[in-house]
C-alpha cells in the first residue's frame, strides 16, 4: 500500500501483461462515511493486513467492464463490500465477479462522491470525482491515463471516438486538482495546477494534432499481473 495523501492510499499494485511498461493499481479512499475502493486489483489479496487497519470498505467501484475479475469477489467476501458497476455494463461484469449494484449517468452517489458518465472508452464508461475537504480527485480509470506523464487516451477498436471526444470534452471543464487514473508508467496520479494552465496544455496535447492516442489491442482477458505479486486472484 502506498500512501499518496492523507486519505487516499494506492493499493495492489501490479504490472499489467497487456502493457508490461504499464502499473495497473486500485485506490483506497479513506471516508468518514465509509471507505471506498476504486478500481480493481489482482493482487488486492496481497494487501489484506494493511487494508484491514483502514477499517472496513463500504463499496468497491469499477468504472468499466475491463476492470472486472476475480479478485472482485474476494473484496465483496472479505470485506462485505458489493461491486458496484456501470448499469449498461453490469451483465458482462457479471461474466467474472458479482454484481452488488449498478450506476449510470451524472450524479451524487454519496454528498463527496460524484459519478460521472464519460461513455467512448467503453459504453458504460465512467469517472468519479472525489472532494475529501483537502483535494478533488479525479479517477478516469484509463479513459485518460499517464503515459510519460502525460494524460493519454486509451482508444480501442471498439470505441465510439465521437462520444470519447465528447467526453474529453466535459472531463476538461471539470474542477479537480488531482488525476487519478487507473494504469501509468510512472507517477501513478498527477496534481493539476490551481490555474489550470498545465490541465489545459495536457488538454492540448491530448486533442490536438500531435495528440498522443494510443490504441490498445487488448483481445479477450483485458486485466492480468504478470506475476509480480502473490495472490494473483
Ligand atoms: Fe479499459
């Protein structure tokens, strides 16, 4: 487990066999209300000890199906924690873990906690928007990753590229001050400028004629560790 702020740890973090460049990681954030884990880990079992002394999770939330796997299951056991997934998405989910509830469109799931529906990646593609008091967080699962630092777009063959441009768009007018997408091959969040200078110049840079997209072939099993941690679930 690796703390990042005061109420936000990353956890489970492995090298992913579609992008072996690439650390896949799911994140803790520590509520008052209710701790919440995003996104999804093979190697979550790994940090069962240090999960524990966090207390207990209230949910887990995966943005897309890609995130979908076994080790889901072990959280909803261990932890009493449902998986919550996006409606539209929720019966290929359900091909590799179960389903606790569903989601869809833009709104408050808890008063600090906002979904909101940024559909291109994948359909039922979805980022959450996190304000502990201190920070606004910002979880675009790989919607919009770190490659090199810099915020990369993740387009598959079957991505609709007009509702993903769309959804760029509305993720830049968002207020949040810091990027924490699920896959990067370095830092593994990025904190936005107050002036939103640097957002903007990413923005550029992502949209632009010299926009870093890059297109994953990612087959059938999208999630898997190449071996780096124990469990493996
Ligand atoms: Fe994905």
């Amino acid at each position: 487990m690796e703390r990042l702020f005061d109420k936000l740890h990353a956890v489970g973090s492995e090298r992913l066999s579609f992008a072996p460049a690439f650390t896949g990681r799911a994140f803790l954030l520590r509520r008052r209300d209710g701790n919440i884990l995003m996104y999804s880990s093979g190697c979550i079992a790994d940090e069962a000890v240090a999960l524990l002394t966090h207390g207990e999770i209230t949910r887990q939330y995966i943005n897309h199906h890609h995130q979908a796997m076994p080790s889901c299951d072990w959280i909803s056991e261990r932890f009493g924690a449902p998986l919550f997934v996006p409606e539209s998405e929720a019966r290929t989910v359900a091909e590799q873990c179960r389903v606790g509830g569903t989601f869809s469109g833009r709104g408050f799931q808890f008063p600090d906690f906002e979904m909101i529906s940024i559909r291109g990646h994948s359909v039922g593609s979805t980022c959450f928007l996190w304000d502990d008091g201190t920070h606004r967080y910002l979880f675009t699962e790989d919607s919009v990753y770190l490659k090199d630092d810099a915020w990369t777009a993740a387009v598959l063959k079957s991505s609709d590229r007009q509702a993903y441009v769309q959804s760029l768009g509305l993720i830049r007018e968002l207020d949040f001050d810091v990027l924490v997408p699920s896959m990067s091959n370095g830092s593994p969040i990025q904190r936005t400028e107050p002036n939103h200078t640097k957002r903007s110049r990413e923005w550029a840079k992502l949209g632009g004629r010299r926009a870093r997209v890059r297109l994953l072939e990612r087959g059938g099993a999208y999630h898997g560790c190449a071996h780096c941690c124990r469990s493996n679930i």
